[in-house]
C-alpha cells in the first residue's frame, strides 16, 4: 500500500477533507480556522448526534476504507432519521495510525458520497495519530413541535418496523466465518453491514404521524425497550409478523428471529402510531418504497412480550448488543 510519510495532518485535511466543501449557504465558515460558523435556522431545533467506529468492535481489519467511510455517516444519519430531523453539518476526528493515501482517498470517497446524496457539509474536525478510531458528529434541523422521542409511545398504539432485520447481523457471522453462506459472498456481506439504508426521507415524513420512534441499532428487542422504559409501557409483539430479511432463508426460523430480534446494525427504524394512521402510513410505504410493518401493540403493563404463532413466548437468548459484554458487535456465532 502506498504510504506517504512526509503526508502531516494539514496535508491529510487538504488533500481529503477540504477539498469537498459542500455547498451550503449556512456554512458561513467552514473547514479551515478553529471553529466553523453556521447560521442555524430560527424556526427549529438542532439536533445532534455523535457516533465512534473502532477497529474490530464496529469493522474488520480488512474492510474497505470506502465502505468505512459509508458507515461513519450512515450510523449517525440513522439516528437524526429516528427523531425525524433533516441533516446539515457534519464534524469528522479521525485518529490514524499512519497517513495512508489509498486508505483516506477510499475512506473520504466514501463518506462524500453519501453526505452528497443528503447535502450535508463537513466544516469541521479533528485529525491525530493513534490506534484507528473514527468519529462522527452529525447535526440537523428539526421543527420544536415535530420532534419523534423515545418517551412517547402510547397504550393502544401500533408498533411498526421498517424494511427487514436481520442483515447486519447475518453479515457479521458471514465476514468471522462462523456462518458459510450459499447466497451471501463476503463482498455482499461487506455491502450489508456497512451500506444500511437511509431512512431519513422516512422520519422526516413520520413528524407528523408516529407517536414514538427509535433506530435499530442493537436489535429491535433491546432498542424497542428503550421506547417501552422511557414511555413507561409495555408491548406484544408476534415473530411470526417480524420482517425477516430475505437473506435468511438458509437459516432456521429460530435463528433467523434471534438475528432479526438480537443482533444489531439493521439501522431501520422502530415507531409507533395510533391504528388511525394504518392507510396513511401504508401511503407513505409505497411512496417511498420502504416496507413498514405492524409487529404487535403497545400495551399498558411493563415487560415486552415476544410470543409465537401459537401463542409461546419467544425464547430470546442474546437480549441486544451492549459494549461491555461483547466483544465485536454481534459476534455471537450462530
Ligand atoms: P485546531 O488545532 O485549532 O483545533 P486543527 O489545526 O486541528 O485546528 O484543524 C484545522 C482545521 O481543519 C479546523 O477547521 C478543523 O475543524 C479542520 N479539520 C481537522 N481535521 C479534520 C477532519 N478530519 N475533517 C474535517 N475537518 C478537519
Ligand atoms: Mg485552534
């Protein structure tokens, strides 16, 4: 790989970072002096997010750096698609190990793609040497009045999923070679669990329809709890109705639900919304060609009760990636 020694920090900005400025009249100074300087709208809130990848928790030595820089904006684009905001800034620190052209000129490609795709600027960051560590702060706009929290979910309302889980946790077992797959190439695993679907258009367009929302980011039992504590409910959902990604025909139906309910990185998105809103709601499936599934109902008891077609409870063994139990995410090997 080349490797360009004499490359220091302010050349790596330069050569990588600044040379995409976006083109966002409320960048009024972006990447360059020691802050940058945005005009926030008057009418919204800011919403903010920060996210971490870190070599062999969240990526394999031997990923693409394209498909590193992919995920390093999808993930925190996922959770402003969650509250329904519209992004706008993005700050960037990466911590290198050695200033390797081909590994950034992948890595920025990457992430300009899809901050493109979504008119997001980078004005910002920080760049150091050190142990290969990439973090990802992602601001946007949302009107005060539309905003989807965790904390509001409803007794009586509907329980929806997104497009189907379960790909970024059978993408996983496939790179550590703990599954061999028939249909699913490494190339086509790598495509899964670091290209997830953006479903930004989706929240934008549920401000004004769900009741509470969150992204599915360390499985849909674990992340549809943090709604059920917060709202301080209790739910029913049916494996039967869970949308399981079409990737998993291979496996059994067992270990298919405890990738789609236990494994992460599906990045879809989990809402509530009362049944009055079940046609529009389906309207907007269509329109956006993003499947959105009733799994079962909000409840007024605490607890989450998974039960099966003929009315069993689910045995769900790994309850939701947590960092200080697991070693890589989702690595539990099927
Ligand atoms: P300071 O030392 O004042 O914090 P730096 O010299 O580290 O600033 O950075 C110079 C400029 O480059 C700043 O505007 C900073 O936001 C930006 N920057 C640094 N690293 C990155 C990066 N990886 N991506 C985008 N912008 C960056
Ligand atoms: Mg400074």
């Amino acid at each position: 790989m080349e490797k360009i020694p004499q490359m220091d920090e302010f050349t790596i900005i330069s050569e990588f970072f600044l040379k995409n400025k976006g083109k966002r009249p409320d960048v009024l100074l972006g990447i360059g002096d020691d802050c940058a300087l945005l005009q926030a709208p008057n009418t919204q809130n800011l919403a903010i997010s920060n996210d971490t990848l870190i070599l062999n928790r969240h990526f394999l030595p031997n990923t693409p750096a394209q498909a590193i820089g992919n995920k390093a904006l999808a993930v925190s684009l996922s959770d402003l698609a969650s509250m329904g905001a519209e992004p706008a800034w993005l700050m960037l620190s990466l911590t290198l190990p050695e200033a390797d052209a081909q590994w950034l000129a992948g890595f920025s490609s990457g992430l300009f793609a899809l901050a493109d795709q979504y008119n997001i600027s980078l004005v910002g960051g920080n760049t150091s040497q050190g142990p290969l560590n990439i973090s990802t702060t992602l601001l946007g706009f949302i009107p005060p009045h539309n905003v989807l929290r965790r904390s509001t979910a409803n007794p009586g309302d509907d329980i929806y999923v997104t497009g189907f889980l379960g790909n970024g946790g059978l993408a996983l077992q496939v790179l550590l070679d703990n599954f061999s797959s028939k249909t699913l190439d490494k190339n086509q695993a790598n495509q899964l669990l670091f290209y997830p679907p953006s479903r930004i258009k989706m929240g934008i367009a549920l401000r004004t329809i769900a009741s509470a929302a969150i992204d599915i980011s360390d499985g849909l039992a674990a992340d549809l709890q943090h709604i059920l504590d917060q709202s301080k409910v209790g739910a029913t959902i049916f494996t039967s109705k869970i949308p399981l990604s079409p990737f998993m025909k291979e496996l059994s139906n067992q270990q298919a639900l405890e990738l789609a309910l236990g494994s992460g990185d599906d990045y879809e998105l989990c809402f509530t919304a009362q049944p009055i809103y079940r046609e529009a709601i389906q309207d907007l499936a269509k329109q956006q060609a993003c499947p959105c599934k009733i799994i079962g109902q909000i409840e007024t008891p605490a607890g989450l009760n998974i039960l099966t077609d003929d009315g069993k409870v689910f045995d769900l063994p790994i309850t939701g990636y947590n960092h200080f139990n697991s070693r890589m995410k989702n690595s539990e090997p099927l």
